[in-house]
C-alpha cells in the first residue's frame, strides 16, 4: 500500500531550493538563515494537495478552486469560450495562502483545452477575465450537459499547469492541474441551474457544492 504526501509534486523542487538557500544563508548570519527556513516553510505550505471527500449527489457543480466566491453573474460568454447563449458565471479567487491545485467541477470528458497566453492583472478584477493568461477547459457531462472553467493567471502568477488532455475521462473532484501563486477561477454553468453560494463565501475545491444543475440543463 502506497502512501500519498499531502504536496503537489512542484513543492520538492521550490522547497528544496529555498531550502539549500536557508543553508547558505545561514552562514551569513542567523537571521538571514531563518528567513529562508520560513520561505522553506511557505513553499511547502502554497503547494499543500490534500485529500477531499467528494460529494455523492448527482447533477452538481462543485468548486474548482479553493477561495473566496468573487461573484456570480449572468453572462453572455465571449467568443473565445465557445460557449452557446448565457451562462451564469461564477468566479473564485485563490490568495497565495490557499491551495491551489484545481478539481474538476463535475464528472465527464474533457471535451477541449484552449489556452490563451494574456496579462497579468490582479485576478480579483474583471478585466482579468478577459484580458488576462487563462487555460479554458470543456467537460461534457454523460448526459450531454457541458460545463466550461477557465483557469486565470493573476497579478503574481505566471503559469498554469495543465495535468489532463483532451478525451481524458474525469470524475468529480479528480485534479486537473495548478496556478502558481494567487489566481482566479471562473465556472460557467447553464442557465437555470440552481445556485449554492453567495458571493464572499469560502468554498473548498472538490467539496463545496457551487450549483444545482437543471434537469434540462443546457447542452450546448
């Protein structure tokens, strides 16, 4: 039986650097080793992967990101989406203290992956939605149901790991990759679903119910 450390597998490189840099800066004085033990200590702790335990009701949308809930809104999605009619669209942010591997919200088969090289604003802007880098992903549901979120690089972010591809079949809560250092998150699920949070709420990646699909959810 194996055993999983609670780390996504990036935290050995930076923790490892940071630590030999603690070393070394321990020779230098005490105080400088004891602020690279701290830097150490974060790199471990942003890149933190812990186990979830996944909601067992069917036809909801859980958080892809752990966070705070930005907003939620009704939307005409723009045309590099690829996304027929409105959407409600709702947005999580992810500050450097939260864990920032990324779930999928429902289960399915990752249909498309888009990526889109951008800026770099503050994820907690609007303007980050459009103008920032970002990674679109397409998850067709068993009953034709599509669910579309899109990763978005933040101010201090600048890369997004994709761990899936295309036609890769996914349960709820399975993970799909990872945004470094402070992000966004927006889900954009049919319209007519019912929705779960409120806006400033806390919500876990791979736990936290976002929304309740219709039964007649949109397919497009």
């Amino acid at each position: 039986m194996s055993i999983r450390l609670p780390f996504d597998r990036e935290a050995w490189k930076f923790a490892g650097v940071a630590a030999i840099c603690a070393i070394l800066l321990g020779h230098v004085g005490p105080n400088m080793g004891w602020m690279g033990f701290i830097v150490t200590l974060f790199c471990l702790l942003f890149f933190r992967d812990p186990e979830r335990v996944h909601p067992r009701r069917k036809n909801v949308v859980v958080s892809p990101a752990d966070g705070v809930v930005l907003n939620i809104v009704n939307v005409e999605p723009s045309a590099e989406l690829e996304i027929k009619g409105k959407r409600k669209k709702i947005s999580v942010f992810m500050s450097i203290f939260d864990v920032h591997v990324n779930r999928s919200p429902v289960p399915g088969t990752i249909e498309k992956i888009i990526y889109i090289p951008g800026k770099f604003f503050n994820a907690v802007l609007d303007k980050s939605s459009k103008d920032n880098e970002k990674q679109i992903t397409h998850v067709k549901m068993d009953d034709g149901t599509r669910i579309v979120f899109v990763q978005i690089a933040g101010l201090i972010a600048r890369r997004i790991r994709c761990d899936v591809s295309e036609g890769q079949k996914l349960a709820v809560g399975d993970r799909v990759g990872i945004i470094r250092f402070g992000s966004r998150v927006d889900i954009y699920i049919p319209e007519g679903a019912t929705v779960q949070v409120e806006e400033g709420q806390i919500v876990v990646a791979g736990e936290t119910v976002l929304a309740e699909l219709a039964k007649e959810a949109a397919k497009a």
